[in-house]
C-alpha cells in the first residue's frame, strides 16, 4: 500500500466516525463579530478573553517596534534574535508574577516540551493529570522519563503515583484550567502533595491567566499561592494576552539552564521583537486596567445564570470555557452547524482531544461579548440541544 492509499485509507475512516477536521477561514474581524467563510458570525470560540488581540494600544506597541527592529528576529535567540524589548518583557512578568527570571519562547507547546526534555531523563518520574494538554504529555514521552497519569482532579491518585515513584527526580505537572472541560485543578491540593513527595510542581496557566484571581493574575493568584509554591509557571501568550508565544517563569538557575539547553529554545529563530513589545502592553494593561477582567467575569456569571435557567447541558466550569455536552461526534457537528445557520461560531469538538462519547460544543466567553449576544446565544443553545430532546 503507498502512503497516499494508507492516508485515503484514514481519512475514509475518520469520515465514517464523524472525526474529520477543517479550517475556517477568516477574513474580518471587529470584537466578537468574525467574517467566517463568507458569512458573519458572533464569535464564541476565541481564546481571547480579554480582547487584549484586538486592543489598540496592543496593535500600536506591535506596529512601533516592526517599525524600529523590523518584522521578524532573524536569528536564534542565543545567535542575533535576543533584542532588548525581549529583555524587558522577561523582566516585566518576572516581577509580575513574582518570579526570579523569565524566558520568552516561540509557543507554549514549545515551551513545555523544551522545559520537559531539559529537566527529565530515564531515571525521572513525571506525574501527570490525564486531562493535561498535550504538550505536556509529548514534554514527558519525549524526555524519556517515566510518566504516571492519575484519573483527572483526583488528588488520592495524585498523591498515591507521587508515592510511588522511586527517584531523585520527580515532578508533579498540571495544567491551572483544563482547556476542555473549563475547571481549575486543585493547586493548593498538588502544592501540599508536591511539598510531601519534594516533587518540583509545574503549572501552564494557559487559560487561567486574565481569567482567575482577584486581579486575573491567574491560578496561583486564586489558590493564595506565590512563586516560592510552584517552581516552574508557564504563561502562553496565545490566550488572554492575545498575542503568540510563552514565558516561562521560575528561578533563575532553572531559567539558566533552559536557556542553555532547551532544544526547541535553541534551535528555533527568537518569537518577533514586535509580539515581545505587544505582550509587554498586554501585561501592562492586565496590571493596570482591572475593566477588562471584571467584564469576563460578568459574562462569565451572567452566562452560567441563563444556561442554568435554560436547562442547558453544561459542565460545572466557573471559568471562560463552558462545554456544552453532546456526546457523539455526529450530534456536536450538527449543533455546530445549525448555530452557524443562526449566527454564530462554536466549534464541535471531537476525539482524540476529547475522551470517546464525551463530544461538546466549547463556548468561550471574553470580555468583548454583549450581553445581547450571549442572551442570544443562549436562546439558539436551548432551540438545538430542545430539538435533540424531543426528536431522539
């Protein structure tokens, strides 16, 4: 069989489990209103939560400094690519956050494979949630260390692998928000059991930072934990800071030595100068404009109210991600398609990056949404998932 008759081969097969993917093309967009394929649609699928991708101080830090240092680095950042406004936006988290140092990287699926293979070997053991997004799965696998996965948000189980495991080198790695399912681990759980086994505790805030915390500073923000607590915080840039990359923040021997020996950090050219004077408004302005992540926080509760009043089928998540349970492949997509009919982008989502029979539509809600889109989102939500329960 040649690769093409294998590749049609799995493709035919993904086609008769409902499990093919698509892009969709977009080609305009004004806060939560999205020029989709040729059609408008309101937006519920962007992980911009606080609309800080569209902000105009944000474009115009972008656009000065593609204007002085040009659009991309040019260079690996140990080579040509390290300029000064990637110094400072590593210095600004740091103190941010509470941090020694900082590393700005290409993406935060970069960031933990590189922090993974720098840090474990074969002789190490890495406890992991089973519901963790994939990069840190593949961080592990690829270190060669011996990954242990304890059913998701159980601390018994977490604690009980941590018990387990026989080595010098042992980390406990979750994620702050799992990006599916909406809920936040158990931080100050996995703090206190990290503290018991001397397991170093790694956390990507992908979907907690600018969402939890008081002033949306994230998931340690919002378990009263500080730096000291978590050695090891990832912070991608692809969220709520609505620009693209990661920083990596710990102490500053640790940030030395990814520096040096993180391969994807080595081998790969430095993120734009541009989108590093970008992430340094965004982070300015999670500081010091507190409007953006009252406004998420509204939409948040006012969502949950009126799903709840519905009777929608919705996972218990307090945060920006709500799933809305499907079950079947076939049941998501045809939602999916019948909301766009109506208006708006929600996207079906399917195995693998969910368990089998556990298909949803993921809503996402960002501080750009009206009240008078999400009211009317939750009105083509109750018509659908209705239809679905009067025709089984």
């Amino acid at each position: 069989m040649t690769l093409i008759e294998r590749l049609r081969r799995h493709a035919a097969e993904r086609d008769a489990a409902h499990s093919r993917r698509s892009r969709h093309v977009q080609s305009q967009r004004s806060g939560m209103l999205a020029e989709c394929d040729g059609k408008s649609l309101i937006n519920f699928s962007s992980n911009d939560y606080l609309g800080f991708a569209q902000h105009p101080d944000v474009i115009a830090a972008f656009q000065q400094a593609a204007a002085r240092d040009g659009v991309g680095s040019a260079g690996s950042a140990l080579v040509t690519g390290h300029f000064a406004v990637h110094r400072e936006l590593e210095l600004q988290a740091a103190a941010l956050f509470g941090y020694e140092a900082a590393l700005f990287t290409g993406s935060g699926y970069l960031a933990n494979i590189g922090i993974l293979q720098a840090v474990l070997d074969d002789k190490s053991v890495c406890v992991q949630d089973k519901f963790n997004h994939a990069c840190l799965l593949d961080g592990a696998r690829f270190s060669g260390a011996d990954l242990k996965r304890y059913p998701h948000a159980d601390m018994v189980q977490a604690d009980a692998r941590c018990a387990e495991a026989k080595t010098d080198t042992l980390f406990l790695v979750s994620d702050g928000v799992f990006s599916m399912d909406g809920d936040a681990a158990d931080l100050e759980a996995l703090h206190a059991i990290a503290e018991r086994h001397r397991a170093t505790l790694m956390i990507d805030d992908a979907h907690g930072v600018g969402v939890l915390g008081e002033t949306g500073l994230g998931s340690l923000q919002a378990a009263g934990l500080r730096a000291a607590d978590v050695p090891i915080l990832v912070v991608p840039a692809g969220k709520a800071l609505g620009g693209q990359g990661a920083l990596i923040l710990a102490q500053g021997d640790i940030i030395q030595h990814l520096l040096e020996t993180a391969r994807p950090y080595l081998f790969s050219t430095a993120p734009s100068p541009a989108m590093a004077a970008a992430l340094s408004t965004a982070l300015r302005l999670l500081e010091t404009q507190p409007q953006h992540h009252a406004r998420l926080q509204e939409n948040i509760r006012h969502f949950r109210i009126r799903a709840e009043a519905a009777g929608l089928p919705m996972l218990d998540s307090q945060t920006a991600i709500q799933p809305l349970m499907a079950g079947d492949n076939e049941r998501a997509l045809q939602w999916s398609a019948q909301l766009r009919d109506a208006g708006f982008w929600v996207s079906a989502i399917r195995p693998p990056t969910v368990p089998q029979g556990k298909s949803r539509l993921r809503i996402t809600l960002t501080a750009l949404h009206t009240t008078q889109q999400i009211d009317a989102l939750i009105k083509a939500l109750a018509e659908i998932t209705g239809d679905h329960d009067g025709h089984g």
